[in-house]
C-alpha cells in the first residue's frame, strides 16, 4: 500500500468555477431548445416527432451532473416548455399564468435533478424515461388535485406514438416517447470528443500507455465518463472506431424502433361488421364575446344560442337535411341560468328539447339546494318526462370553479369574486342511459385524468361524450390541446368519442382516433353524426393504472439506487483525498 499526501501529489484540480460556467451556458442553451422542441410537438403546431428530441435535449442538458445544479436547469427547462404551452391561462390573467408556471416548473427541477442521478446507471435511457411518467403523474395529483395538462402523451394524439395508449394508457404513450428521446440522448453522448490516449483526465488520472487500450473519456462538466473498452474472446480488443459506429447504429435504430413497434399495435378499428350505430346530434351554440367576459351583458344569451341552434337542427331533420338524431349532446355550460330553479330556462329548454323529440344532455351550472355552492351538472332532459339522471362534474378547475384558501386570497385579489358560488365535487361516475345507449359523460377538464375517463368507460359508457366550455379560452391554443387528448382516450379504451363545446372544438372521433367531424372556433354550428357502440375493453382499460405504477417503481428504484451509489460512494472519495491511500 503506498501513501502519499494531497500536497505532493500532481494532479489537476478539478474544474472550479471557470469551468462550471464554460459549461453552463451550452446545459441553458440545450434545456431551452429542448423546452421549445417539446412545445412545438404540442397542438396547435402539433409537429409530434420533436417530442423525442426535445426529451433528448432536456436529457442532455443535466447529464450526470450535480443534483442541484441539475434542478436549476430543469426548473429553467420546465419554465421554457410551459410558458408557451400554458399561455392560454393569461385570459385569467397574467399574474396567474406566470404562478401557474412557476409551481408546476417545480416538478421538472426534481425530475431534472433525478434524471442527473440515474444517468450514471447503466440502462439509464429506460430510468430516465420512467422519471418522466413519474413526474407526470405527481403533477397530476397535487397540489389541489392535480393539473395533468401538457402531458408528453398529449402531444401524442395522431402519431406513431399513439397506438401505445391502447396496450398501456397514457403513462406507457409518454415513456414511449422519452424513450425515443433518451436512445438519442445516449447516441449523443457516445458521440462526443474522446480524450487521447496519452492526455490525464480531469479526475488526474494517470494516462494511458502507448499501445495499450484505456478506457474512453468524454468531458460533460465536471464529470470524467468512462466506458471500458470491450474485449472479444481473443484477447485483441475490437477496433475502436468499427465498436463506436455498431454502437450509434443500434441506439439510432432503438429510438427508430420505438415508434415503429407503436405502428405494429393494433389500433382499435374505427368500425367493423356488425357494429351497433347510434346517431348523435352535435350543438356548438357559440357566445358573444371572449375571456373573462364572454358573457357580455345579455342574461341568458348562452341558453338562448342552444336552444336555437337545436330548433335548427329539429328543421333540418323534418326537411330532410339531416338524420333523425337518437340524443343530442349541448356543451357544459350551455345554459348559464339555473333551470331548477328558473322558469324561464326550464321552458326554453323543453321548448328545444321536445322540438328535437330525443334526450338532450344538457350542460348547466346549478345551484345546491342550500344555496350556499353548485354544482357543475350534465342533466339527461327527457322531451316528455323533462330533468332525469344526471352527472355531477368530479373534477373541478383551481381558481375556475373553486377558489382554495378563498377568505385570505379574497383580501388580494378581487378577481377571484369573478367565481361565484364555491362548486362541490360530485361522487359517481357519468354512465348516463340516453335513448338506446349508455353515453359516459365526461365534463371538459376532466379529460385530462386517466381515473375519471376509465370509471366511465368500466360502468359500461359508450360512447365517450365530452362536454365542454372553452369560451375563455376561445383561440389561445387550449381547443386544439384538448382534442388532441380526446383523441388519444379514443385509441386508449376503443370507444368513439363525442365532444360538445360552446366556442369549438366539438368533434367526433371514431374508435382509431381519427378524427371524423369538428367544428371551427368561435362559430355556431351543428351536426349529426352516427357512431358504433362498442361494448368490448382494450388491455389498457382492464389494466387500468397498473403500467403508470410499473413505470413510477422503476423510476423510483432506479433513483434509490442511485442515492445509494452516490452515498457509499461519497465516504470513499473523502478517505482517499485526505488520507492519500492508494491501492497498490
């Protein structure tokens, strides 16, 4: 055992702050252009395929490096991808918008900070990718209640990527996507510069002899990567240049082969032999303004353009025009008075509805018997029987229809008065009998939870219908995000899929996830259109949560591992620095 102190020892210092910051700049430039990568794969640009190479990017940017300084660049990554891609909250305001973003950027410095940790593992492009669902479905949880939007699956909607959803739900669409982008990430690294064999590395190892094969060592920051060159039975290691190409060529194939595979799932088919039909009529009754204010100063306009836009549609069916609809869907919201408690919304309703002379599921707004809160309510309208079933909304919007800690905020901001009444929670799911068929009735942000979308599927809904009101919200890219999530619950439980929204986009998607009928924003519109009823469920659907806990595990594991390297590790560079003991 030789010693030998620090102090008579030569070895390079490692990079100290003039390092660090040659190196930061590069780690901000890839996070941002990771962040504008991802946004972009995201509608209304909906260029899918950059989803992998922003999640590469991203990847990249925090390779290996210090926990804490990975979190910074992952909060500065989180921060560039969600304020474009939140930007439809400033309606709300801008002051929200930007709270909004810095909360759930929170997520991608942990997640960023994580992902610095599991790199150093072998098979880390696999831990890397199952962070990203484990931070997804954090983000969708809390705090109050979850915000899942932005989802990497959600820019998934019409892809390669999509099939996946069918065999796992969203969770197995999102790692298959950041699995594409970490397979790129790790061809990247292997690409990098190789130190020569004569030169010591940053950690002031001794340099590799002439002739003889050393390991390869590549600059990421302050980290010295090595990968010890393979030896082939022979004993002659393999040449350096003709291992490097094999390598490339396989990671650049895996994150090809990923998308691939997608394509060879079978998607739900969009209508076979022997499929039940059943007619549908659409009502996008439109409003007369934007944001806050679409309301405007005419009381009851909302009902009003419903109403009229199904007496339309009961004309266009007597003179032929149109098939005779089995139910009709109205949006959430569609009428902003309470029609237990108005006349007036009550006649105008049934008015339309036994014009129509099917079951309207309206959309309303209603207060609790006490008064004191409401609910936000899809309502099975009879045309001879009036208000039956109905469907409570189950998860509501933080600060849209409910405002949390709402006596203290109250004090700051006189914006949250613009709420109303406090809305509770309903309890059940939204299988609804309509005329010939059970829809499962889902209530616009609802669409974004995996749960809610599920129970309506298991208690037997079908088809899906999502009502909808994005008055607020009404061009500002929220409308086509939301489709895009309808279309992937469409391929993830093999069920048509019927939007109603007040502004746009009401759409109808078959089983595939194609997209049949829609609608353009901001116009008054209507249709009718005939889907099969499908009865049958996808893996995904009987599996429920199964694949995302599978994927949240491994990302968990993969991260306590890597603590647990980190901790053993730690101790032995410390005895080694002050003692000066090398093994002989």
């Amino acid at each position: 055992m030789a010693q030998r102190t620090v102090q008579d020892t030569h070895r390079p210092a490692p990079a100290g702050t003039g390092a660090r910051s040659r190196h930061a700049l590069p780690r901000a430039a890839a996070c941002v252009a990771g962040a504008i990568l991802l946004y972009f794969a995201f509608p209304p640009a909906g260029l899918w395929f950059l989803a992998p190479p922003g999640v590469a990017l991203l990847t990249l940017a925090v390779y290996r490096l210090p926990a804490r300084r990975a979190a910074w660049l992952g909060y500065l990554g989180g921060a560039a991808f969600l304020l474009p891609a939140l930007a439809w909250v400033r309606p709300i305001g801008v002051d929200a918008w930007l709270v909004l973003v810095a909360v759930e950027s929170l997520f991608y410095a942990a997640m960023a900070a994580g992902a610095a940790l599991v790199t150093r593992l072998r098979g880390w492009p696999v831990w890397v990718a199952a962070l990203w669902v484990l931070q997804e479905s954090a983000r969708g949880a809390f705090p109050l209640g979850g915000f899942p939007w932005v989802r990497v699956a959600f820019s998934q909607g019409d892809s390669a990527f999509t099939p996946y959803a069918a065999l796992g739900g969203a969770p197995l669409v999102t790692f298959a996507a950041a699995l594409s982008g970490t397979l790129l990430a790790l061809a990247a690294v292997r690409l990098a510069p190789r130190r020569p064999p004569d030169a010591p590395s940053p950690r002031g190892d001794a340099p590799v002899p002439p002739g003889q094969a050393g390991p390869r060592w590549v600059a990421a920051g302050r980290e010295a990567l090595w990968w010890p060159p393979r030896v082939p039975a022979g004993g002659a290691p393999a040449s350096p240049s003709r291992r490097r190409a094999a390598g490339l060529a396989c990671l650049l194939a895996g994150a090809v082969v990923v998308p691939l595979l997608g394509l060879a799932v079978p998607r739900p088919a969009p209508a076979v032999a022997g499929d039940r039909m059943v007619r549908i009529g659409v009502v996008q009754g439109d409003v007369p303004g934007e944001g806050l204010g679409f309301l405007g100063d005419q009381p009851a306009v909302v009902l009003r353009n419903h109403a009229g836009k199904t007496h339309e549609l009961a004309a266009a069916v007597r003179a032929g025009r149109a098939a005779r609809p089995d139910l009709v869907v109205w949006p959430e919201n569609s009428t902003d008075i309470d029609p237990y408690r108005s006349e007036y919304a009550r006649g105008v309703i049934d008015a339309a509805v036994r014009d129509i002379g099917v079951p309207v599921l309206v959309g309303a707004v209603v207060r609790t018997p006490d008064g004191e809160h409401r609910h936000t309510r899809a309502i099975v309208w009879d045309p001879e029987g009036g208000p039956g079933a109905y469907y409570d909304k189950r998860k509501l919007v933080p600060f849209g229809e409910f405002v949390p800690f709402k006596e203290l905020l109250e004090k700051f901001f006189s914006r949250v008065d613009l709420v109303g009444l406090q809305s509770l929670p309903g309890t059940r799911d939204g299988a609804l009998t309509m005329g010939p068929v059970t829809v499962g009735a889902i209530s616009c942000y609802e669409v974004a939870f995996d749960g809610i979308v599920r129970s309506n599927v298991v208690a037997g809904g079908t088809p899906l219908v999502v009502q909808t009101n994005n008055a607020t919200y009404a061009h500002t890219g929220l409308p086509p995000q939301q489709l895009a999530m309808t279309r992937l619950r469409a391929v993830e439980h093999g069920r048509a899929v019927v939007a109603a929204a007040t502004t746009g986009i009401s759409a109808y998607v078959d089983p595939a996830g194609e997209l049949r009928w829609s609608t353009a924003e901001g116009v008054a519109d209507m249709a009718v259109v005939e889907v099969p009823v499908r009865t049958g469920q996808t893996l995904a659907t009987r599996l429920g949560a199964l694949p995302e806990w599978a994927l949240m595990l491994i990302g968990a594991g993969a991260l306590a591992v890597a603590l647990l390297r980190g901790r053993r590790a730690a101790p032995a560079a410390v005895r080694h620095d002050t003692t000066g003991e090398e093994d002989g």
